[in-house]
C-alpha cells in the first residue's frame, strides 16, 4: 500500500500520533467485514481535517494518500490520489534534503 511507504513522514514530526495506523486499521477491520462504512468514514474524515492542519508538506501528503486509501474498495480511481499524495510526499521531503545540502 503506497501510504506505508510515506508514514515515516508524518511519524518522524509526531511520533507520539497514531492516526495513520488508526486509518489503516479501521481501512482492515472495514475490508474483514468487522465495522462499517460508517465509521470508517468518520476516521476518514478526521483524518482529512488533520491533513488539511498540517503545515509539513511530506507529513500532509502522508495523511492525504491515507484519506484516500480506505476508498479505493469503492473506486478504483481512488488509487491514483493515494499514489499521487505518496509521489507528493516523497517529493517535498527529497526537495527539504536538497535544500538542507545546499545550505551546508
């Protein structure tokens, strides 16, 4: 899944916060038939509040492709906004190291 690829950017300014793995595991407990859709998208939706107060771009991005995740079980188009959000995050935070060089 593209979001566990780009956790590591929001774990790394928040480590003590666990919403992308509450994402995940709602989106497993959703997809193994234990919750419905309801609360899944409630978490979604906290999620997507989160994402939108979140000044770090990587860590932003990471949360958005997370948004995104649980809905690809309805729309398969949904996978391109999650693989798009990872690109994202993994640009922005390549792009901070590159700036980083450049001032040393």
């Amino acid at each position: 899944m593209y979001v566990e690829r780009v956790i590591n950017f929001y774990e790394e300014l928040y480590p003590g916060d666990a919403q992308l793995h509450l994402v995940l595991t709602v989106l497993n407990d959703y997809l193994d038939e234990k919750i419905k859709f309801k609360e899944l998208r409630r978490v979604i939706l906290e999620t997507y509040k989160i994402a939108r107060e979140t000044k770090n771009l990587p860590a932003q991005f990471a949360l958005r492709a997370a948004t995104l995740a649980p809905p690809v079980g309805h729309s398969k188009e949904h996978n391109l906004g999650t693989a798009l959000y990872a690109v994202k995050a993994i640009f922005y935070a390549r792009q901070g190291d590159f700036q980083k060089l450049e001032e040393e």
